[in-house]
C-alpha cells in the first residue's frame, strides 16, 4: 500500500541530464512505497491534479530561469513559466531538490522569487544558486549539496577503447572539433533520444565509459565521465561547469582554447579523479535525506 502521493515537477525529457534526475528521484520514491506522478510537460499535465499530492518536489534541475544564451522570451516558455506557478501554488506541500539557478532577466523574475518563497525547503546543486537565494532573501531553509546526478550508480568499464569522445556544441562554442573525437549530444540527438530516458542514458554511459578521453562541455557530461572514472577534462565555462567543479575539488577544468591541447590529459590523476567521485556521492545523498525528512 502506498504510502504517500508525490509528485516530481522538472525538466523531464529536455536533456539526459534531466532524465538522470527524475530516474534517481522516482526510484528513490519508489524503493519506499511513495506513488509517483510526473509533471514535466505543461501541454498534457493539469497544474489542478497537484493538489492531490502530499508533497511536490520542484526540480532536481536549472529549471529557475526565463531566457537563456542571449535567447528571446518565446511565447512557449512564457506558458511553460505559468504551469510552473501554478503547479507550486496548488501543492498542498513542496519542496525544492537539486535545483540550479541559470539567470532571470525578465518580468518574470519577480514571480519566479514569489514562487520559490512558497517551498518549504531547497536543497541546490551549486553555489550560484545558494548565492541567489540568499541575495533574493527567499526565506526558505537551504542546503548545499553536490549535483543529484552524483549519486548516480555506474560501473566504471575496465575496459578502455582508444577512441575520445566530447560534449561541446560546435556551432555554439563556434570552434572546430579534432577529427579524432566522437561527439555525444545531451539532448535533441537521434543517436540520444531523452524521450526514451532508460535507453538513451544507458547508451551514453557505454560510450563514454569505454572512452580513453572525455572532454566535458555540459554539466552532467562532466559528472558522467568522473563516475566513469574516464579521464574527464572540463570547460571552463565561468558557469555550471565551473561552480561544480569548485564545490566538489575537481581540478581538471581549463578554457576552451587549451582544452583539445594533447598534453593536458597527461595532468589528469586518475587518483584524484577517484576521490572527488567518492566524496561527491556522499555529499549528494544530502538532497535524499532532506527529501525523505519531508516525506515524514
């Protein structure tokens, strides 16, 4: 018999990092005889059936923004925003896991700040985040914890190929990738689907598990590779990339026109590598214990 009607409000099937966070969330849900409701997609979802629940989680995700690389408000993101007010505000009870703050630049911050002070508690993946919330005077108790996606479990391949693979846009980041290494896009990928999660997940773990050389351009690429324990170089991208890379001591992150440079993947200490994942994964599990305390 279940216990408690919970539903998990993200991002759901944007990105695989997105997947990640909803896979670990409705397990973990699962595990403990919690019925789980999904509320990603703002077409099909009905903000009224929240108020059914006995608890909302907001994110895991850096679902906290209005526009995003210097992008229009678009009409479809306006709707979306709305689902999301209207979703926290029908919650009997939420609460925020794992959220990332990506900026807000619009109208819509003020209710974006009036929507977070509803939550009960917010756990964050990051310091930016931490930083907002607490210069936006939120309010609501908050905890600092490494990426949800830390606690991820995956069997590092033994087995290393000689090819390398990278997560960087090319058009985005307008640079040229060495033929040399394999591309494995986070989200709108054939290769990739994020609407088949379990799939899509599994088949990019395997390439960059079996990868000699992982260069990271996105977030989870980043976490992915290191709980791979393949050799991971970072972007610095003075955002995402960087804030985890700070919290957790990873060292191995450089600017984007020294991160293809051949001797840089002779500084990555496999060691070191090993260590961060370790004290990463523990300090992840503070986002589970915050949700169960609330799940009392």
């Amino acid at each position: 018999m279940f216990q408690t009607k919970v539903g998990i409000l993200n991002a759901y099937h944007a990105t695989i990092g997105d997947n990640i966070y909803t896979i670990i969330l409705k397990n973990h849900l699962l595990a403990r005889g919690h019925e789980t409701t999904l509320f990603y997609n703002w077409n099909i979802h009905n903000p009224e059936e929240v108020s059914e629940l006995d608890l909302l989680i907001v994110g895991g995700g850096g679902i906290i923004y209005d526009t995003m690389l210097n992008q229009p408000l678009t009409e479809g993101h306006k709707q979306r925003m709305e689902w999301i007010f209207k979703c926290v505000e029908n919650a009997p009870k939420k609460i925020g896991i794992s959220l990332g703050f990506q900026g807000l630049y619009t109208e819509y911050k003020n209710r974006w700040l009036q929507t977070l002070k509803k939550l009960e508690v917010i756990t964050v993946r990051d310091a930016i985040t931490l930083n907002f919330l607490q210069e936006e005077n939120i309010g609501a108790p908050t905890i600092l914890a490494p990426d949800l996606a830390w606690i991820l479990k995956i069997e590092p391949s033994h087995l290393k190929e000689s090819y390398k693979t990278v997560t960087i846009n090319p058009e985005t980041q307008k640079i040229n990738i060495p033929t040399d290494y394999i591309q494995v896009p986070m989200c709108k990928s054939e290769e990739y689907p994020t609407h088949k999660p379990h799939t899509s997940l599994r088949k990019y773990i395997e390439k960059i598990n079996r990868a000699k050389l992982h260069i990271a351009g996105r977030l989870h690429a980043f976490i992915i590779g290191v709980l791979c324990e393949t050799p991971t170089l970072c972007l610095d991208d003075k955002f995402k990339i960087k804030s985890q890379c700070t919290l957790t001591g990873y060292p191995f992150v450089y600017p984007m026109e020294k991160l293809f440079s051949p001797e840089l993947a002779q500084k990555i200490d496999i060691n070191i590598l090993k260590k961060v994942k370790l004290t990463a994964q523990q300090k992840a599990r503070q986002h589970l214990k915050i949700l169960d305390e609330n799940l009392k």
